[in-house]
C-alpha cells in the first residue's frame, strides 16, 4: 500500500520528536532496554551444546564476563545433559550477575524428535534464567546475523569473526559461545533505542 508525501513527512515528524512528546501524545513507543541492565546474558540452547556469553556494557566496547559451550557427550542421557545445562547457569548466573537474557528464538525443525529435543534443552535452560528473576527476551536468529554481519543468512564463522572484532577477544570463541555472545551484543546494540516495535519478551 503506497503513501502520500505528506503523509510520509508527518511519520517522519513522529519519528523524530523525543520520547516525552511521543509519551505525551501517546504514540506507541517502546524502549527495548532498560538503562538499569548493564549486565546481558545471551543464551543458545542446545541439548548437547548450549552456548551462553554474559558482556557488560562499556565504553568504547562492551567487556566480556565470560563465554563457553555447555558440552555433554553423546553417551549421556538426556536427562543428564538437562540437568548439566540447569547447574551450569545456576553457577555462571549467581557468579557474574545478569539482569537480563536474551535467547536465540525457536526454529521450525523438519524432524519432529529433533523439535522436541530442542525443547526440552531450551525449556531446562529458561527455567534456571527464569528462576534467577530475569528479564527473558527472545530473538529470531535471522536478526542477530543482520544486526552483527549486515547479512541474515550469514555463515557462522562470520558470525564468530565480526562478534571476536566487536568484543576485542584474543581468540575465537566456538560457534555456540558466538552465537550466544552475538544475541547478547544485538540487545546492548540497542540500548538506550527507541522502536515502535518491541522484542518478544518471555
């Protein structure tokens, strides 16, 4: 559906006045994070390897708290690898602090147990950030890689290049640890933003 120059002046007038006016006239603006969430959890769930990177935001780039892979061996039954992924975010939850996460968003698997696999690993890990009290955001995959790359169906070892470049890291971090750090840099990316369209909270 087209618009009118004048009716693409006036948005463009919305757009640009300040939050207080926008409040004021009560247009739908929305402030994707709070000034307060300084610490940012991102979060990959995956049975066998779930990655999680927790930055902090800083001048002139966010410092990175830590990243990794929560690995388990393919000998393990599942329920052991759930529980693995619950106690190792209990520990890197109360160890550095977060107030915010921000996990990968569901993607529509072709194999039906490979779907509810997938479930059960980010259901595990969701309940241990939901326990800790925090803000819980979800982001469509697709969106990270533009945010980071510039691109939506950019390759990982892309992915983990630009997020070793932004952050300064000495070493690449594995393919989940950068994916993980990538959700948690799109969300810091930002902060202090304005959008008519808020991210899916959970």
């Amino acid at each position: 559906m087209g618009i009118t120059p004048e009716q693409f002046k006036r948005m463009e007038e919305r757009l640009s006045r300040s939050p207080r006016a926008a409040r004021s006239t009560g247009e739908p603006v929305t402030r994707l994070i709070s000034a307060t969430h300084q610490v940012i959890l991102g979060l990959d769930p995956s049975l066998r390897g779930t990655g999680f990177g927790v930055i902090r935001l800083a001048k002139p780039c966010p410092e990175t708290l830590t990243h990794g892979t929560i690995t388990c061996a393919q000998s393990w039954e599942r329920s052991r690898c759930l529980v693995r992924i619950v106690q190792t975010l209990r520990e890197v939850l109360k160890e550095f602090q977060p107030t915010v996460c921000v996990v990968e968003g569901l993607f529509f698997a072709q194999n039906l147990q490979t779907a509810m696999i997938m479930g059960e690993a980010r259901g595990a890990a969701l309940s241990a950030i939901g326990e800790a009290g925090l803000e819980i955001y979800e982001m469509a995959p697709r969106k990270v890689k533009q945010a980071i790359v510039g691109y939506g169906a950019a390759q990982k070892i892309a992915v983990a290049k630009m997020v070793q470049r932004m952050l300064q890291l000495a070493e690449l971090p594995t393919p989940d640890a950068a994916d993980a750090l990538a959700l948690a840099l799109t969300h810091a990316q930002a902060n202090g933003r304005y959008s008519l369209t808020p991210p899916k909270r959970l």
